[in-house]
C-alpha cells in the first residue's frame, strides 16, 4: 500500500485525538499526539456519534410533527369566506317590493388601491359602476349573512351610531332587517348609486374651481384641458383592461428609497437625541390636527371595564365616518362583524388574508362586491401562517398605520368582555404637493415597504406611502417576519429574531451589558434555549450571528443559564384562566402543548404566570420589555440621556414559527432564516433610566404603554393550579 503524503498521518492522529477527547468530555490537549487509541475508547466514541445521530433522527421527527400540528390547527381555525351569496332572494324579493332593481354585475371593475385624492374624483374614474349587464339580474354587491338572515347597512348605522352596541350585554347582538325596509338593503344594494354619483361630480366641481382660484392667485400654470383629457384617457384605457398584479423583486434596501437616506451617522444620532422634527416638510394636515401624530399604544376597550384613557375601541380606531380606504390583516376574521364597523358605502378595503390554495383564493373573491373589497394573498410557502394584523387606513388628509395584537374578531376588541389586546397607533399627514417629490421615507418607512411589497400588495399602494410625512416614525422600528427562508446577501436580515436585532441596533438601543427581557405572549411554541438565546441577543441588539455561534461552543451551557437568568416569559396558569370571567371556554387562542412543557429542553424556570391587571381577563397580548437597567443604572445614568429599555408590540408569539431560526446554506456557503409565519411589530425607546422607587426598572415605560399585567408575576409550577394552560384542557 502507498505510504499517505507527507503530513496525513499528522491531521488523522490530530483528528482521531480531538474526537476522542471530545467523547469523553476530556479537554483536547489532555490526551498527547499520537496516543494510542483502547478499545473501550473506541466503543465510546462510536456509541456517543449514534447517540448524536438518534438525537438528531428525533429532532427532524419532531419538526415534521410539529409541522404537521400547525397544519391542522390551521386548517380548523375559521377562514374567511365572505359569503354573501345565500341572502340572494331575499335582497330579489325586497327589490320586488320596493319596485328597486338590482344593480348588474360588470365584468371589469378597476380597484384604486390608492385612493389618490388627484385621481379618485377624476370624472374619467367611474369608481361607482352604474351599469347593469343585461344578462345578470343578481345584485353587484353580494348581501351579508348571520344565521340566514340578511344584515343591512341602514341597520347598522342609524344616525352615525351603532345601534347595536349595548353596554349591558356581554355579547354584540344583531337585529335582522325589518321586511318594511326600503330599498334593496344588505352592503351594496341599499346604496343610491345615482345620488352618490352626481354628490362626486359635484366635490370635483368645487375642487377643481377652487384650484383654479388658487393657481390664478399664486401665478401657477393652470393645466390646459388636453392635459387632463389626456390623463383621463389614459385611465380609461386601464379601466377596459386591467393588467394582472404582479411581485415586484424585493432588493433591500428598497432601490428606490436608497438614493434619498440620510447618512448613517446623521439617523443614529438622531435617534439618539429622540428628534421628533418634521425635517422641514410641509403636511397638508398640520400634525397638531391630527389623533396621534407622535404614536401611541392603548389597550383594546372591553366591555364592563371603566375607561382610564389608556384604552381604544375599534370604532374609534376605524372612524367609518371618514375612512377612505382599508388594508386590514388578520388571522381569524368575522366578516359580518367587521363589515358592521365600516361604511362601505364610502370605504374601499383590501383584505390580507390566508387561502390555502387557488380553489380557495377563487370562492373567497368570487363572494365580495369587486368595486368594494379586494384581497391580498400573501405566499405561504406551503408551511405558512398569516399571522400580522397589520392595518393602513387612509383618510383624506392623513394615514393611520395600525399596529394591534389583536384580531378582527369581537372578543379580541372586548366586546365579549373577556379578552383585551393591545395596539400602536401613529398618524402620518399628507405631504403638500411641492414636498411629494423630495419625500424620503425613515428606516421604519423603508422596512414596512419591504413588509407589504413581500406580502405581494399592489404597487401603487406601497409607492403611496412616499406621500405622506414619515418624520414622526423615526424613533420607531418595524420589525416583522416574512414566511418562508430569506437568504441571498444579508437579506436573512430582514426577517425574524435576525430583523429585530438589526432594528434594536439601528435604533440605538443595543447593549453589550446584560439586560431585562419580559416576554408576554399569548401562545408558546416548543421552546428551548436556543430561541430563548436568539430572542435575548436579539433584543441587545444582535443580528443573530452572535446565537448561531453559540451554538457549538463548549461554554453553551453556561450561555444558556446566563440567558435565563435576566429572561422571563409570561402565559396564563391553569388557575388564572378558570377564574377568569370567561373561564376556559374564552381561552382557545391561547395555546399551549403539555408535551412542549414536559420535554427535558424546555426551559421551566423562566416562565411566570399572566395575570391582566383588569381583574378576571385574559390577555392575548404580544409584548417585549427590554430594561437596559444594568447598563443605564448609577451615577452616570443621568449623563448617559439615552433610552432606559424599549418595548416592541405586535403579533409575534414565542415560538419558531414566528421568529425563525439562522442557518447556513451547505450549498452556497450563506446565512438563511425561515420562518412560518407572517409577522409584525413596532420598537418603541423607553423613557431614560431613573431612580423608580424599587419599582426595578419598571417605570422607565410609564409614558410608553399602560403596563397590561400585574407586577411581579408567580412562576408557573408542573404541577398543580399553577401550572400553564394547555388548550387540550379546554372543556
């Protein structure tokens, strides 16, 4: 046999020591160069590989199980199916009666996703279709149905009040429409086509005279007629054929924002010094004017709880009254519900919604009014979830961006008064015409871009936001979650637990020095270390290579101790939840495994029982604190001046489907993080440290966010009362 080349006989005997070493749990050097393998060695070794081995067989085991788990949990929960179909000859007979035809159907309707104020009034833009086809008798706008019985609008908001609201009942109550009613009824057959129609031509008269006052007056250039019929045709013809919506190639940053981003060094300094200036742009609706210029997060109203002023309800979120246009995202939907919170006679929404396949994406479409409602569905990579609640409502002089825990569901709004959430809330105004062009978007401007334009929403709506003032965001982050693996260049940046450290970082607010991590969430996953290790470098500001590393570090035992040690996670006890008003039967999106629990990985010692500070209900809140308190704390913290923690909100639980996991690519060499789900949040700095008067660190979020839950917080026990919930107890 040929002898092996100079210096093979070295790296082998290296090798052989170091994995003999490691078997035995012995350090490296301990055993010589060259030292003989033992039999028995040699059998441990090997017996220790095929343990590593049937480790590993088990966890891919479990990843499938778990895979499987979530698909059918999916597939149980409610979908949204918008059916609206079945009130069909009750809206015919009513028309009968009332000698009202119903409108047709039109086989082209083009969507205005934007809603631009210059385009939506252009008497070329026929957004109200009056024609009917002379081949459909039924009506445009399907009707919408609760136990068989049709809902109509003028049921639902009679004299710009909801009748059915009722501080008395713990549950919203529907009154079916009276067979005396005039007209067609139901979401688009009560509405007077022909009366809204010639109310638009008329706005567009008096806008177009008084901007003709004003140019004359200011010495502008007044736009020739050809101008505007050139326009005009040119919409026309996107009308007769609309063009199918296509994806547009995510790059980050964005290409198109990249050219007007300040420098590095001028955002961290400003987000430094907490700069809320407006960078000299003109809004066509002074901030001052407006609800929340500056954010802010509230809890969700719940029926029976007195009002402090650190709560909303959904009308106020929504302002039906004035709302233009809707984005609205959800996981689980009650159609007839939330179609009782809009107008849709003046309110256009585009749906964000989870179809698990083209079948589906077809019947859902095909049971909406198309001049009305428009959905988004977003990839789901086989694997997904469409968990973001993220909502954009557009009025005419302002955009409110809605960021809640919450779904569109009533008992999630408190309306069932057992569940509360919480929500962040900013208005950002329109910018004035001559600041449209120089607009530049912040870095919270750019990642919710990035966020909409993956989920595959229209392209006119993502350009739109560069109509509208992002200043006010600046010491904000958005932080989401984008389903399925993001990798190529550093976009595995840009999703997951690797997105909220380069968001905490960009920010300022990462730390070197331990800090304070308190998780609450409303469901858990099969947590271990790992996730609890990447959540927590995460949130002191690490982009997720620091967790990654980690991994096979001899030291990881001690990490993982360190982690949990400053980390503490918050779910409901068995006993908090059947004390609740409503007991285990309004805990069901509160979901947790007893197998999960039990498995030896599972990281016991940091979870705390959830106890809302409303006595008797349940939070389905997903909130991070984050004290910088180690850091921050002593003599010097005055002159630090910087943020003493932060909080992010959104609808992240802790699990691996909703933060990912890092890996690297065995074939391009290239991190990559996958996640499951569909996710959103918001940073928000805290106040600067000081002395809270024992309250440990606690009162640096008083101006941030109404505390949701009592302080401190029992740990969980494995057994007993005390104990987490589990949804397999629900009874």
């Amino acid at each position: 046999m040929a002898s092996p080349p100079n210096g093979m006989e070295d790296e082998e005997d290296e090798a052989i020591r170091i994995a003999l070493a490691l078997s035995l749990g012995e350090d490296p050097d301990a055993l010589p160069l060259g030292t003989p393998p033992r039999p028995s060695d040699l059998e441990r070794a090997r017996e220790a590989r095929e343990r590593a081995q049937e480790r590993q067989r088990i966890r891919i085991r479990d990843q499938a199980r778990d895979l499987e788990l979530d698909r059918r949990e999916r597939s149980a929960q409610p979908r949204p199916v918008f059916d609206y179909q079945s009130a069909y000859e009750r809206v015919l007979n009513r028309s009968a009666s009332s000698g009202t035809p119903p409108a047709g159907k039109k086989d082209k309707v083009t969507f205005d996703l934007t809603l631009d104020d210059d385009d939506d009034d252009d008497e070329h833009t026929n957004v109200l279709p009056v024609a009917a086809s002379a081949h459909s008798t039924k009506p445009q706008g399907p009707i919408p149905v609760k136990d068989g019985k049709a809902l109509e609008l003028n049921g639902i908001h009679e004299g710009g009040k909801d009748r059915h609201q009722n501080t008395s009942s713990s549950q919203p109550t529907w009154t079916p429409p009276s067979s005396s009613s005039a007209g067609i009824g139901g979401l688009l057959g009560g509405l007077d086509r022909r009366k809204m129609e010639e109310e638009r031509l008329a706005r567009l008269k008096k806008r177009k005279a008084s901007e003709l006052t004003e140019d004359h007056q200011e010495g502008k250039k007044v736009p020739t007629p050809t101008t505007d019929q050139q326009r005009g045709s040119t919409e026309a013809s996107d009308l007769s054929n609309p063009r199918p919506l296509q994806r547009r190639k995510l790059d980050w940053p964005p290409s198109d924002f990249v050219a007007s981003l300040p420098s590095s060094s001028g955002q961290t300094s400003s987000r430094s010094s907490y700069s809320t200036s407006n960078t000299g742009r003109t809004s066509s609706a002074k901030a001052g004017s407006l609800p929340f210029p500056r954010g802010v997060v509230k809890k969700t109203w719940c029926r029976s709880q007195a009002r402090l002023g650190d709560d909303i309800k959904i009308e106020e979120v929504f302002q039906k009254d004035k709302l233009r246009l809707a984005v609205l995202s959800s996981f689980q939907w009650d159609d007839e519900w939330l179609i009782s919170k809009l107008d849709m006679s003046h309110t256009r929404v585009v749906l964000v919604a989870f179809a698990a396949d083209d079948a589906q994406k077809e019947e859902m479409e095909s049971n909406v009014p198309r001049d009305r409602i428009r959905f988004c569905f977003p990839p789901m990579k086989s694997i997904g979830a469409m968990h973001s609640k993220l909502q954009l409502l557009k009025y005419d002089d302002y955009i409110r961006i809605v960021v809640p825990t919450g779904n569109l569901v009533p008992y999630d709004w408190g309306e069932t008064g057992v569940m509360e959430n919480m929500v962040f809330i900013i208005d950002l105004p329109k910018l004035s015409n001559e600041d449209k062009e120089k607009a530049t978007l912040t870095t919270f401007g750019q990642d919710l871009s990035y966020f909409l334009i993956a989920q595959g929403l229209d392209d006119k709506l993502v350009d739109s936001l560069k109509n509208y003032d992002f200043s006010e965001t600046e010491r904000y982050g958005f932080v989401h979650s984008i389903c399925g693996s993001q990798g190529s260049g550093d976009a595995w940046k840009q999703s997951g637990y690797c997105a909220l450290g380069r968001v905490v970082k960009g920010l300022a607010l990462g730390s070197e020095a331990p800090v304070e991590v308190d998780f609450v969430c409303a469901s858990l996953g099969a947590l271990n270390d790992s996730l609890l290790n990447a959540i927590y470098y995460a949130c002191q500001g690490d982009d997720g290579l620091k967790e990654f590393h980690s991994r096979t570090t001899k030291s990881k035992g001690k990490l993982d101790r360190i982690v949990r040690s400053h980390m503490r996670v918050y779910f409901p006890s068995r006993e908090t939840v059947e004390r609740s008003r409503g007991g285990p039967n309004a805990a069901g999106t509160i979901c947790f495994q007893s197998r999960w629990f039990q498995a030896p990985t599972f990281p016991t010692d940091v979870m705390r029982d959830c106890t809302s500070t409303r006595p008797g209900i349940l939070m389905h809140s997903k909130i991070i604190f984050v004290r910088l308190r180690n850091e921050r704390s002593g003599p010097s913290a005055s002159q630090v001046g910087g943020p003493g923690g932060f909080i992010y909100v959104g609808s992240a639980n802790l699990s691996e489907s909703a933060w990912g996991r890092l890996v690297k690519d065995r074939n391009s060499g290239e991190f990559k993080v996958t996640c499951r789900n569909w996710e959103c949040g918001v940073i928000l700095p805290a106040d600067s440290y000081r002395d809270d008067n024992g309250r440990d660190g606690w009162s640096v979020f008083d101006k941030i966010i109404p505390i949701p839950m009592e302080q401190p917080a029992a740990p969980l026990a494995e057994d007993g009362p005390r104990r987490p919930w589990f949804l397999q107890e629900r009874r």
